[in-house]
C-alpha cells in the first residue's frame, strides 16, 4: 500500500511540474519584417527592406531593437514597473534616451479611448494562430476616429500587462501590425509580420536594462532635438 501511495503522489508531482513548466511565461526573440501595400514606389519598398526589427521577450518585458539607415532605435518596455524607455542610436551623436513612467504612459492615453473588437476571423503567422483584432481609436477631444489591425496569439504565454505601453487592454501579443494612413495621396498600409519565433531559456532580466553609455535626451545636442522636432518644453 505504501508504495501505491508513493507512486501516486509522484505521479501527482510529476503532473504540477509539467503543468508549470507549461505554463512558464515566453522567453526569446520574435523577428519582423515590414512590407507596404498600396504603392508600387521601389523607394518606399527599398527603404522598408532595410528595415530590420527583432523583439525580445520575457513575461511582460520587451525589448525592440529597429535599424534603418544607419539610425538604431531601442523600445525598452517592463510590464511590472510600468516603464517604458525610448533609446536613439545616431552614428555622431551617441545614445540618447526618454524615459516615461506609469503617470506619463497613462497622461499619453488620456484623451484617447481604444475599442478593440475580436473578430472570429485567424491565420496562422510564424507558426502560431493569430486572430484578427481591430482597434478603433478616438480621439476625446475632436471625436476623430482612426482604425488599426492586430493580428494578435495567446499561446505566447506573455505576461498580461506586455502591451500597457502601446495597447493597453490588449489580450495576447500581436504578431502582425497593419496601420494604413494617406501618405502623399496614396492610401498606405504598413504592416509589420513576425517572421521567426524564437524560443530563448537564456533571455535574462539585464537584457531589458537602458544601456549605461546612454544620455538622457534632455541633455542632447540642439541640432539633434531639432531633428526630432523636439521644442525645450517637451524634453
């Protein structure tokens, strides 16, 4: 009888431990490329190829490393200290950054509502099933209203407040951005896809730090504020 119990009560642990092992948050990278409908422009699709994008993910914490032309942009967001930080790589000037906390992140939202409607509609993206959200956003103070399309998995197992930076209230994480706006006259969509997943054991928690050789973009040269359209008030 003894060992009947031991047997089963081993086979009760070995259950917990698949069980949790299972459902152990996403660690790896995700890699994106960007592509544009609605414009047979070679510049526009020559600029978007040398556009690379790779994301790296543990729970609620991201990291979004963007290259283009030289020009390197690094989102750095965590989920549990609601803190986003923006750093900017130009060959010449440096690494630059803006950080923005929980009561920054929410005043930026203030005077937008987001509706999001979950279609039944799906696709299988990167290997993962994806299906189609469409985010209506108002703007509360003009009553203008613009659309976007996510095409957004659960079976990441991301933390849940991964999106409180961009899309809060957002359920699961999107693999597939489209975003259309009149770009001199031409209706344009830009879509951004993942194009590999990559499950990583190895991603740490010092990989979302700000990098240390980073200056607060207060402390940014004038002409480099400039470039951003930057004005002293909004340092």
């Amino acid at each position: 009888m003894k060992k009947q119990i031991t047997l089963w009560l081993a086979v009760i642990m070995l259950f917990g431990a698949i069980t949790t092992f299972a459902q152990k948050p996403f660690a790896g990278t995700i890699t994106f490329e960007t592509t544009a409908e609605g414009t047979d422009d070679p510049n526009v699709a020559a600029q978007l190829a040398e556009m690379t994008q790779e994301v790296t993910i543990m729970g609620n914490n991201t990291k979004t490393v963007i290259n283009q032309m030289g020009v390197g942009i690094i989102n750095i967001t965590n989920g549990d200290y609601k803190l986003a930080t923006t750093i900017i790589d130009i060959p010449g000037y440096g690494k630059y950054y803006i950080e923005k906390e929980d009561a920054d992140i929410k005043k930026s939202f203030e005077t937008t509502k987001l509706d999001f409607n979950y279609t039944p509609e799906s696709k299988e993206i990167a290997g993962y099933n994806c299906k189609k959200v469409i985010i209506k956003m108002t703007d509360l103070e003009s009553d203008e209203e613009d659309s976007m399309v996510l095409w957004v998995t659960d079976d990441l197992l991301t933390g849940n407040d991964i999106n409180f930076s961009t899309y809060p209230g957002l359920k699961g994480y999107p693999l597939r951005v489209e975003i259309t706006r009149d770009v001199n006259g031409d209706e344009l969509t830009i879509i951004q896809t993942a194009t590999k997943v990559t499950p990583d054991k190895k991603v740490k928690a010092s990989n979302f730090l700000r990098p240390s050789d980073s200056t607060p973009i207060k402390d940014a040269p004038d002409e480099l504020k400039a470039m951003f359209g930057m004005t002293e008030g909004e340092e």
